[in-house]
C-alpha cells in the first residue's frame, strides 16, 4: 500500500491510480486528480487506515497519497470523512488477521449485517441488513452487481477464498440513487486483491468434521498491466452428531481471474470467475425432510472500458453471470411420488454506460443501465412450447421466464466550505409493469462542525424486485405470485462522524417505512399446515441506531501490543403491519447485535486475534421434534466467541482458528443447528517472484 505523504502547500485531495468499479462512483483516472467535488454518499469509501484523514476544503486541507480502489457508483472519489453515510471497510489487513474461514463469517463483523447460516464454511448463507430480508441486500464484486434474480440465498455463491480479498466495503442504508435496484436496505462490495508485487501465494487448513481446504493465488504487476489468478477448494464430512441425520457435508470450488491494461487516459478491465459449490441442505427449507441437498455452479465475466479526459469520464461495463441450481428434496430414499429434482438455470446480461461532467459549479452524472434477466426451470416461470436438456444433468427443463431492467441515474454533487451535499434520482423501468417509469429521490448532506467531525443527514428512497422463486415457485406449502410489485421503503437518517488519524467513531439514527413488502403470508388460523404464499400486503415501519468505533492503537503508541480495537453495535425496532396475516421472514430480524474484534501481538512473531458477538433476534419458529411441528419458541440470544493465534514473519503465517470457543448451542435460523466449537490448523506460505517496484502511471 502507498504510504500516506502530506503537501504542505496545497490544501487538496489526490489519488496516484484508481480504477473503476463498474455500476457506480469513484473516479478511476490513471493519474493525478485533484478532487474539489463531492460524491454521492452512496459511492463509497476508503481504507480506514488511508482515507481517515482530515480532508476538508479549507486552506489547511492536508494532502494524502491513497492507494488504489475500485468502488461502486459513478462520481468523483469522496474523503472517508465526507460520506453522509454510515460505511464499514474491512481492509486487507484486517480479513488476514480475522478469526474466520471464510467470506460468510468475516461479513458477521461488518455493522448492521445479519448472516444466517445454513451450511458452515461458505456453504451457504443469507445475508440481509438492517431488519431487512435477504433479497434486499445489494451484492457487487469489484462494483458488478451479482445478485441473483432465482433467490437471494445464492448471492453469497462468489469464486473467493479470502486471501482474494483486498477489502470489503460496506454501506448500511438504501442506496438506490448510487446502485439502483435491490440495494433497499444496503450494499456491499467485495475488491479483490490489488498487490503492487510479483508473487505466489498457497494456503492449507486442516480441522474437524474433516475439514480440508487447499489455495492459491499467482499476482503479476508490471508498468501497464496488472494479473490475478486465484483458485481453491473446501471440503468437510458435515458437523451434527453421527447418532443423528448429519447431512451437513459440503464441498467449495473456486476459480477467479482479474486482469487489468493500462494507457494513457485509458483503461480495460476484465474479470471472470467460476464456482461450484454441493452441500447437505439439512432442514434447510423444512425440516420434515433432513436429507436435502443442493449443488450450484456458477460462471461470470465482466469487461470495463474507462476513458478520462480533464473534465469529463466515460467507463462503460458489460456483464455476464449464469447461475445453475440443483435442489433435491431427497438425497437418498425418495418415496415414490417424489419424481424429479428442482433444476433451476439463470441468466443475467448487462450493460452500463455512466458519463461524468466536472464543472466549476460541481459534478453531473448520467448514468444509464440496461439488465436482462433470464431463467430455465423445471419448476419456476411459465411453461413452454417444448422442453429443453438440462446442461450437465439427466432432466428436462419445460418452463421460463425472463424480464428487463433499464435504470437511468441523474445527480449532482457540491463542495462548498463546510457543506457536502448530494441530490439526485433513480429513475426505474421493470418490463413487467408495462409502460411505467418510477422514480426515487435522494439527497444526502455532511457538514463539519469542527476540525475531525461531521454531522450527517439524508433522505432517500430505494426499490426491490421480487425474485423469480417470489413470482412463481409452486410447491406442498408454498404458492407464488407472478403478479408481485416491487417493494419500495423511504428512509430517513441523522448521524455524526468524527474521523482522525487512527480514530473512527460514527454514528446515526434512523427511520423507514417498507410499503408493498414481498413476504410469503398465510393466515393465522389454517395452523401450520396452511400454504405460504408470496403477496405485497405487508409493510413495515423500521426504526433504529447504528454505532462503531475503531481506534487503530499503534498510531497513539507503536509499542503497545494491541494494534486494533472495533466495536459496532446495531438495534432494530421493527413495526410489521402484516394485515391479519402470519408473515415468514419479515419478523426475524436481530434485534440486539455488538460485535468486538481486538487484534494484539503477543511476542516476537506470535499475534492473536478476537472476535466477539452479541445476538438477540426477534420472533419465533415452530419447533420441529419427533417427526412433527410443536410448540412455538423464541430465539434465544447467546454469544460466540473466535479466536485466531499464529506465528507470522516475512514469508510464513502459520496459525490455529478456532470458530465458537465455548461451544454455544444456538439457531440463525429456525430448526437448523450451529456447529459447536470447530478448531483448524493452518499454514499461509508467500514467496516474491522477483524485485517489486512501485508501478508507474
């Protein structure tokens, strides 16, 4: 990473190299840029560690050198300390010294996420923020948006091992004037590995439930090009007791690629990737069938063109990612009415066009988006003429079902003295409402009010698709609805921030109101045998506060053997107004979540690293025992505690992980159990391939 370097005489912000993140913000020149504009509060962030530092537009601004990054949205970069909006960045460092395995478990730590795992170790997890469900969460990888339109339990199915991780950037809030649709309750955006040096890298883990997994990774950086090439595989024999259905075994295939070209005022940018995951799905949709099982496969690619010319950017992205699902409701022993698995196959294509206009007065975005959604069933759409082979698998596929999205964003953006204010719309066209053009406002605003703190304040509106599982799945307790509307919340929120070298500490209240909530319903008198089906009646009135802290100790005293310290804390008041009707998911949400991470040295070497958390979720389940459903029963808060200990020098990081230490008994979701305590043992090796130099822009 460059080191931070301070220009006494100009009181202006630069960046060496940026590059573009496609569906969204941040201005990727390819050289110098001073920034005099702001950005929408929606098009992220910086390292904490880089972009912390007091950047306002007095005369004694300080000038910082900042590494690289790649973020979502379309308009000039923003210090960290200017963002209207409560962020969480998880830098580089921070994902190697976590104590996680994987992708899933590092999001835990992340303010206002809520991580339901299904299957451990990345199998499978849904991920949502603020009280809100899992497909109203936004999911990028390096700014594309890779949300799935079958269902939002496979957002999360990405072809990363978290040694591909440069960082994670997290956006708690509605942001559809940056991102457009389905980020109503947030966004996050996963930026891979941006080394400045030649090098390989290879990883092993060994642990229970024989666990295996194997990694590697290949980085190449050169004047004006720069390589990443990434593989891994994961395995485990499941944890329940042997005396019981295991069925919890999994198996993780990843391959990524990210490569990137470099010409004066001129950049591509190419990345493709592919994952195969397979896993025993126990209890996952019922638990009156433990046996099932799921495999997933997934493929993407996406192409950026970015051209900069001294007052105005185009960066132009087109994207690709098709999605197969298997789901079997029987692994073994399927009774004779049970004739077919579920085959479900998605494609998604899109293009972006974002222009950029930098005046005197401020910036102008014009941002157009164009995504086509497409899905093959044998269970989800409407039926076809004829039938179509399954790719790979013994089936036919006899339904369909595909959609277009056109999103058009306009916003305008101004510093003037103290005041960082963004306006603008989303303005949205969804094929299924013939001739409709909605639209959302925005506007976000900070203001200093001393030398390292900001007050906060936005409005904004946002929007959610109803997927295809909501439009069409028919199955023995649930009934689609192809007629669904999307779902639409208003938000409003106040906050304050105080950013300095080595401290953050930011906070804000907020108030939504969901109208038209996609919720599978059923009524509260057919009991629990009664079918759910997907309606737009609930809404949802949401309340609550947001709060981190983070000191970054060896700033203040580089001897101390604690380096960092992070808390974040979360409460949600949720007020569903579900018209009689008895609602599936809306009520789940965490109510009470403090999260702690603390990493330290411990001597010569040798580091520790902790991670502590807080949960109490709101609602209930029917409990599932001997074969039947009984009694309803309230999710009961606990803690976990993780913890990582190794040994690291210049070359080797060796380590033990061990995931819940004291071995707590708990649910994320209803009649699905959490392993126990789950030790690993790991060993990280890096070796340079040959003298590494700063590239030249």
């Amino acid at each position: 990473m460059n080191k931070q370097k301070l220009n006494k005489n100009r009181g202006t912000l630069f960046f060496s190299r940026w590059t573009r993140a496609g569906y969204g913000a941040f201005r990727s020149q390819g050289r110098q840029v001073a920034i005099t504009t702001m950005v929408l509060a929606a098009s992220l962030l910086f390292d904490h560690e880089t972009s912390h530092a007091q950047v306002d537009t007095s005369a004694t601004e300080p000038l910082y050198e900042l590494d690289e990054v790649v973020v979502n949205g379309e308009q000039d970069p923003v210090p960290f300390s200017k963002i209207a909006r409560i962020v969480t960045v998880i830098t580089h460092k921070e994902i190697e010294a976590a104590p996680v395995s994987d992708l899933n478990e590092l999001l835990e730590y992340a303010l206002g996420t809520d991580i339901r795992q299904r299957g451990h170790n990345g199998a499978q997890a849904d991920i949502s923020m603020r009280g809100g469900t899992f497909d109203q969460t936004l999911v990028l990888l390096n700014g594309v948006n890779l949300t799935d339109p079958q269902t939002g339990h496979h957002n999360l199915d990405l072809p990363l091992d978290l040694n591909s991780i440069d960082r994670i950037e997290v956006l708690t809030g509605p942001a559809a004037m940056g991102y457009g649709v389905n980020a109503m309750n947030g966004a996050i955006n996963i930026i891979t590995n941006r080394t400045s040096k030649n090098r390989i890298q290879v990883q092993t883990k060994a642990g229970d439930y024989g666990y295996m997994q194997q990694g590697a990774s290949v980085s190449t950086y050169g004047k004006n090009t720069s390589h990443l090439l990434t593989g891994g595989h994961k395995k485990s024999d499941g944890y329940l007791p042997k005396d019981s259905i295991n069925n919890t075994d999994f198996s993780v295939s990843n391959l990524f690629y990210h490569g990137k070209w470099s010409a004066p005022n001129q950049q591509l940018d190419l990345q493709s990737g592919i994952t195969a995951k397979s896993f025993g799905a126990n209890s996952f949709y019922t638990p009156a069938y433990p046996e099932q099982f799921e495999a997933t496969r997934t493929l993407f690619g996406s192409l950026r063109y970015s051209y900069t010319a001294n007052s105005f950017s185009i960066k132009p992205i087109v994207y690709y990612r098709r999605h197969h699902d298997r789901f079997e409701l029987f692994r073994n022993n399927a009774p004779d009415w049970y004739t077919s698995h579920n085959y479900h196959m998605t494609d998604v294509a899109g293009v972006q066009v974002p222009l950029l206009i930098r005046t005197s007065a401020g910036s102008f975005l014009l941002s157009v988006n164009h995504r086509y959604e497409h899905i093959f069933s044998n269970t989800l759409g409407k039926l076809m003429a004829g039938t179509q082979i399954i790719p790979g698998e013994y089936g036919t596929f006899n339904r369909y079902a595909e959609r277009f999205h056109t999103g058009l964003q306009l916003s305008y953006t101004l510093d003037w003295q103290r005041l960082h204010l963004t306006a603008g719309l989303f303005a949205s066209h969804y094929s299924v409402l013939k001739n409709t053009f909605k639209t959302y406002p925005g506007i976000e605003a900070s203001y200093r009010i001393a030398k390292d703190t900001r007050i906060l304040a936005s409005y904004t509106e946002a929007l959610r698709l109803p997927t295809f599982t909501d439009l069409y799945y028919n199955g023995p307790s649930n009934i689609g609805n192809p007629y669904l509307k999307p779902e639409k919340a208003k938000t409003g929120e106040i906050g304050i921030k105080h950013t300095k070298p080595g401290i953050i500490i930011q906070a804000s209240a907020y108030m939504r109101k969901g109208e038209s909530i996609i919720e599978w319903v059923r009524e509260t008198t057919t009991g629990n045998n009664a079918v759910w089906q997907t309606q737009n009646l609930t809404s949802v009135d949401a309340k609550g506060i947001n709060a981190s802290a983070k000191a970054k100790i060896n700033k203040f005293w580089p001897n101390f053997p604690v380096s960092t310290v992070a808390v974040n804390y979360a409460y949600v008041d949720l007020k569903p107004n579900t018209n009689g009707y008895e609602t599936k998911y809306v009520a789940d949400n965490l109510k009470h979540n403090l999260k702690i991470r603390i990493d330290h040295a411990i001597y010569n070497g040798f580091y520790a690293s902790w991670g502590l958390q807080f949960q109490d979720r709101n609602g209930t389940y029917t409990l599932y025992e001997n074969g039947s459903f009984t009694n309803e029963v309230d999710y009961k808060p606990f803690w976990t505690i993780n913890v990582r200990a190794g040994w690291k020098n210049v070359n080797w990081n060796v380590f033990t992980e061990v995931n819940n230490l004291s071995g707590e008994t708990y649910f994320d979701i209803s009649n699905v159990p959490q392993p126990g305590r789950w030790v690993l043992f790991g060993a990280q090796y890096t070796v340079e391939l040959s003298h590494n130099k700063e590239k030249a822009n």
